[in-house]
C-alpha cells in the first residue's frame, strides 16, 4: 500500500468514526447483556460511573429509531421514542451523550444542538431520516404531561416516582412497547421498582463492580480513565476506600438500599484528625446551629474554617457550643459570642451562618426557637438592630433538593471525602461533643449524635452544596 492510499484508509476509517460513533463503541459484558434481553421491560443496575447505564440505554433508543440493533430483532422504524431525566439539568447532560453517539447521516437536517441547551424544540427532540422522532422529557413535568400519548419505547434514566412509570406503561400499551431503565438506586424512590423486579413484572440486571465486568467484550485489558489508569482490581479498591462504607452497596455496587451497619464516618479517626491546629492562610470562617433536641429546646453550634483556594476544600472546625439542655435564645446568643470572642472572632467577620429550621417540639407543639429568634437575640446582645447584622442567618433545608434524604447523604459523603484525604479535616480536641459524634453516630435519626454532625454540615453547606459564593471579607486566623 503507498502512502497515499494509507493516508486515503485512514481518512476515510476517522470519517467513519465520526459518521458512525456507535459502530466503534466498545462494551462492557453488562451493557451487552442487557441489550440482548428481549424482554420489553427491563433495568439495568449498576453503581455509579462504572458500567455505563446511560450510554448504553441511549444506544439501544438510537438503535431502535434507526432499526439497526445489533443483539436483537426490533420492530421496523418509523417510531417514536422518549428518553425520561429526574430533571431539566439531568437532561441537557444526557442530551450531550446522546448527541454523542447519533449517527450523523441517520438524522434528519431538522435536528439542531447546543452545548449549553441541548436540543431544539419546546419538547429537545432528534428527527431521524427514516421518520423517527426520539423527545426528551423530565419527570418535573409530571405523569400528566405524558398522558394522551401513543409511542413504541420510553427509556427512564435514574429513579422517578412509580405513577411515572404506570403513565408510561400506558403510553407504549398500544404497540406492544418497551421500557428500558437505567440507574443507581440513590437520589430517588426505587422500592416501588424493587417491587416489581423481585415479581418478575421488570427483568433485573444488577451487576457489581467486579474486575471481570471492565473487560470490554473481545478485550484482553480492562478500560482505561482519561489519563491512562486502568479500572482493574486496584482501581476498583481506591473506590471501595473513598466510598462511605454505609454507602458502599449502593454507590459502588447498585445495591437497593443503604444499611448503617456501626457509624458512618469509618473514616474518622481521633489520632488523624484530633489535632490541636489552627487555619492558616486566608479562610472562610463558618458558623452552623443546630435547633432542638428531642423534647428539650437545646442547641448545638459548631465554628469552623475553610480554605477553599484548591481544588479541594480544607476544613478546621475551631470550635463547639452545646448547651446543657433546654436553653433561651438569649443564653445561646450569648455562649455563641463567647465562642466567637474566645477565638479572637466578632460576629461581622462570619462568612457564613446556617441555622436549622425552626424547631416544633414533638406532636405539632408551639415552636420555641427560630433564627429569627437567634439574630434576634445576638443583635440584642450586640446592641445592634438584628435587622443591621452581617451576616444574616441563612436557613437550611430550603431550595430544590434540601431537607430530603438525598441531600443529608450528600452532605455525609461530602464529609467523609474531607475525611480521606490526607490534611483536608481536622477538629480541635476541645471539641468533645462533635468528635464523639463522628466517632459514633450509627446514622439514626433519633441518636444523640445526630445533632452535632447536623450543625458541622449546616456550618459547611455553602461548600458542600457548591452554591455560587458571594465576595466575602476572609479573615486570617493562626
């Protein structure tokens, strides 16, 4: 062969590679199971960022529009096809992989991409030459706006609400559909499917990370990251140890529920991370309150520093407050300015401050204390209108997302990552209460522990929901 005919195959192969991403998509043992199984209701269950659920449920709906499955016989295109995200943002990201693996001489000149938006149209929709339609939707629209419809393949991607579901079964009814579910079991109501999977009403293919499932089919070698590492059995161990243990079956392995068998934070260890340091550097300085106790009024506050200048946060908890028992706001406000004061901090040099939500008692009971109740008491104790304080007392378990399950799980593993890393967590030894809480809660809601770890989360949660921050003054401690 010359150089020239080489260069025109090469060319040529790079043409086809880009044309037709999918014919050079190599897969993984699961992924290929689950394409073969004819059956029209199917999950795929699997750990996060492993197996690749979605690519390869995208796969199959591109397969199906275009009537060129390769691992089994599928009606004949023209159909329609939808692909269900937990939400708008989910969406766009999973508009992106699609876009991916579209063959690009298979769909119509109709169909229009944007990076930032996703695709064009009220409904983000692909149009095939061969008269297919592929929408996307988001279960945010409810199983109303999914009602009247009649189409051949409805792909669910992370967990929905069942009547989602029960919508959809209506809507591929008439043509003899399939249904097609990929996702981890977190973030989302799954025991309805549960349910249905250990009926047989929906087939299960649940996997765990194990060496052998990294081999791409006709490999020798396991898949690689981005920078060369092997996702071997090594690889595979890092993952376990940086992955909550409580969360590990779910996590890494797809399990169907999270168990707390002993504490949560394993990772925590006094002689590691009980150390008598203080911040250095310019540090964000958090303050986080924790209202209520069972059926006493108490608090729990917890002061801490943040460097977040790299690519991962440092955090210093400096400080504690836990009262006694049943306490006023006035006595709070003043043991958290003691606390304040003994750290050579005013309130004005805050960055952040959370408190929890205003605390009932038990049964609906009249609430004895609030924020507002707290900044309140501060400015009293300041001599300053409350309404003139900075910062102000933001309050957590607000916004899309806070107060469920999902973000409490967030903010623990957020927490445990800090804990992993080397240097990135440490807690002064003065701090008794809350190093016995990390060193002991076992995940119950009604533990004595609890209260502790809630106002260290609530101190961080700007961190560890990663909002946008605003320009603070920093404080230079140490």
């Amino acid at each position: 062969m010359s150089l020239a005919e080489l260069v025109d195959t090469i060319t040529a192969y790079s043409r086809h590679v880009e044309t037709r991403p999918l014919d050079y998509l190599h897969l993984l043992p699961p992924q290929i199971a689950y394409a073969s199984d004819p059956r029209v209701r199917r999950l795929l269950r699997t750990g996060n960022q492993w197996c690749g659920k979605t690519t390869v449920g995208l796969a199959e709906v591109i397969w199906r529009c275009t009537g060129t499955h390769p691992y089994q016989p599928c009606p004949p295109p023209p159909i329609e096809a939808w692909t269900i995200c937990s939400s708008w943002s989910q969406s766009v990201a999973i508009q992106k992989k699609a876009w991916l693996l579209l063959p690009r001489d298979l769909i119509s000149d109709e169909t229009r991409f944007d990076a930032v938006r996703g695709f064009r149209g009220v409904h983000p929709a692909v149009r095939f030459r061969n008269g297919s339609l592929w929408l996307f939707r988001t279960a945010e629209q409810g199983a109303v706006a999914f009602s009247g419809a009649t189409i051949d393949v409805a792909h669910i991607d992370e967990p929905c609400e069942q009547r989602i579901y029960e919508e959809l079964q209506k809507r591929v009814a008439r043509r003899n559909g399939t249904i097609l579910i990929t996702l981890t079991p977190i973030n989302g109501p799954t025991e309805w499917l549960r349910e249905l999977c250990e009926s047989g009403a929906v087939a299960d293919h649940w996997y765990r990370m194990e060496p052998q499932h990294m081999i791409p089919m006709g490999a020798r070698e396991p898949l690689r990251l981005l920078d060369g590492t092997p996702m071997d059995e090594a690889w595979i161990a890092r993952q376990r140890a940086e992955t909550m243990e409580a969360e590990r079956g779910v996590v890494i392995d797809g399990e169907w529920e999270i168990r707390v068998e002993g504490r949560v934070f394993a990772a925590f260890e006094v002689a590691t991370h009980v150390l008598e340091l203080l911040p250095f550097g310019s540090v964000k300085i958090c303050l986080g309150m924790d209202h209520g106790d069972g059926a006493q009024f108490s608090e729990v506050a917890v002061l801490a520093a943040v460097d977040d200048s790299q690519l991962y946060d440092r955090i210093w908890v400096l400080d504690e407050y836990v009262s006694s028992g049943t306490t006023t706001p006035d006595m709070d406000a003043r043991a958290i300015l003691a606390m304040l004061a003994r750290n050579d901090l005013q309130w004005s040099q805050l960055d952040h401050v959370y408190g929890d939500r205003a605390y009932a008692g038990q049964r609906g009971g009249v609430s004895k204390k609030s924020n507002l109740d707290i900044i309140r008491a501060i400015g009293r104790e300041l001599g300053v209108p409350y309404q003139r304080l900075r910062p102000e007392i933001r309050t957590v378990k607000r916004g899309q997302g806070h107060g469920t399950r999902a973000w409490v799980q967030h903010g623990n593993r957020w927490l445990h990552h800090a804990q992993v890393r080397q240097g990135h967590f440490t807690v002064r030894p003065h701090c008794v209460r809350l190093i016995e809480s990390l060193a002991r809660w076992d995940g119950r809601e009604a533990s004595e522990h609890k209260h502790s770890i809630d106002a260290l989360r609530y101190a961080l949660d700007a961190q560890i929901t990663a909002r946008p921050r605003r320009a603070v003054a920093q404080v230079r401690t140490g």
